[in-house]
C-alpha cells in the first residue's frame, strides 16, 4: 500500500506542483487549502507525511504544527517563505522535522521528502525497546516509559534519545547529533538540535523520575546518568 502525504498549502498551484511530484514518488496525496481543513482530513485519514504552510488563512501553519504534534508523531515538512532563522526554529520548536524555503524547485522539494521519509525509517529500525534504569523507550512505537508513565517521541526525538542512552554521561556535540538524529544530509543549521532537545526535554520533565539532558556549555549535551532502577 502506498504512503498517505497530506499537504496543507493554500495557493492551489504550488498545492497542485507539490501533489504531482509525490505522486511520482509514490505518494497517494490529499491537498487541503486551509489549517482547519487539514486537520479534518489528517484526523479522517491519517497521512504518513505532511507538508504545511505556515501562511495560511484562518489557522495558520503554526498552529496547525501544534494541534498536529498534540496527536501525531506523523512527519511534518513546513513551507515557509521566510528565511530567517528565527522564523525556520519556530518551527523546530513546535515539532516539525525539516523546512523548505519558497521559492523552492520541486526537486529540491523531494529531496526533503526522501531524507525525512528516510530518517523516520531509520528511527523504526534501532532497536527496538533501549532500557536505561526504569526507562524504556520503545523505538517500534515512539514510546517512552518511565515508572508507570508514557510519553509519545518523534522520530528525530527518538534518534537523540537513543544516542543519549546508549552512553549516559557522555557529551555530544551539536554536529554529533546533528548526524544521529538528522543525517549527513541535513542542510540546515544545527541550532535545529536545541529546538529538538527543548521538545525532548519538557516530555521527560512531565514523567517521574526521568533523567535530565543537561546542557554543557561550549560542548553540546549529556544524559545524565543517575536513574532509580525499577
């Protein structure tokens, strides 16, 4: 069965450019041309890819990313036609995975696509329940667990945490992660990694009894290694 795409765009023709090129991709792909529309057709049929505007009519992109990132760990591409940085981490910190910038060539578009399709395969496919202490996160099911609780990760959150627990204690860079959660062929700034590591860490704040990724000034970030067993 092929991959459910949704784009959330409200100028028809770069809707209808975005719509033929997944196609060609393999995509079966519903457009919708304002915020609450998309939401309606996300939650009818849950896509596994979304690309969003953040201009839109009525509810715009950033709201959207936060309603979507309430309910869905589904992949989210923003569209923007701003390029300032802050613009593009505003984003990040509602939880999207990459960006595109207007005006952009359809190409350049399906690039993104294949390397965020890609690092949301690669997320499935560590291993599958990574124990640390009482912790458990189970990669399969972007699921953390902690001392009776849950919480749901993205892909991109997923890899950092693997990374983390895989050697708590250990400092790693922003170009270090940067690598492990976003891939070699993430063309962005690696400030995007802050934006993950806010997300990641107010879910571990809200269980009991989680760890604390703890920033190291001039080197990046550590796990911290003191956790109760269960």
């Amino acid at each position: 069965m092929s991959a459910r795409a949704l784009v959330i765009e409200d100028d028809p023709r770069t809707a209808g450019w975005l719509k033929l090129y997944l196609e060609r991709e393999g995509f079966d792909v519903e457009v919708a041309l304002d915020g609450s529309h998309g939401l309606e057709r996300l939650r009818a049929h849950p896509p596994q890819l979304v690309l969003l505007d953040l201009m839109l009519p009525g509810l715009d992109g950033l709201a959207v990313c936060r309603a979507i990132r309430a309910e869905s760990d589904v992949p989210i591409i923003v569209i923007t036609a701003r390029a300032a940085e802050v613009d593009r981490l505003r984003g990040f910190d509602l939880g999207a995975d990459d960006y595109v910038t207007k005006p952009f060539s359809p190409r350049e578009a399906m690039a993104r696509v294949r390397a965020v399709m890609r690092r949301a395969g690669n997320a499935e496919a560590t291993d599958s329940v990574l124990a640390l202490g009482s912790m458990t996160l189970d990669a399969a099911g972007l699921e953390l667990r902690i001392a009776g609780a849950s919480a749901r990760v993205t892909p991109i959150e997923c890899r950092l945490l693997t990374a983390f627990m895989r050697t708590p204690g250990r400092v790693f860079s922003r170009s270090e992660l940067v690598a492990r959660a976003l891939g070699d062929d993430f063309n962005g700034s690696e400030r995007t990694v802050d934006a993950h590591v806010k997300n990641l860490r107010k879910k571990l704040a809200a269980l009991d009894q989680a760890p604390e990724i703890e920033t190291v000034h001039g080197s990046g970030y550590r796990l911290l290694p003191h956790l109760p067993t269960a």
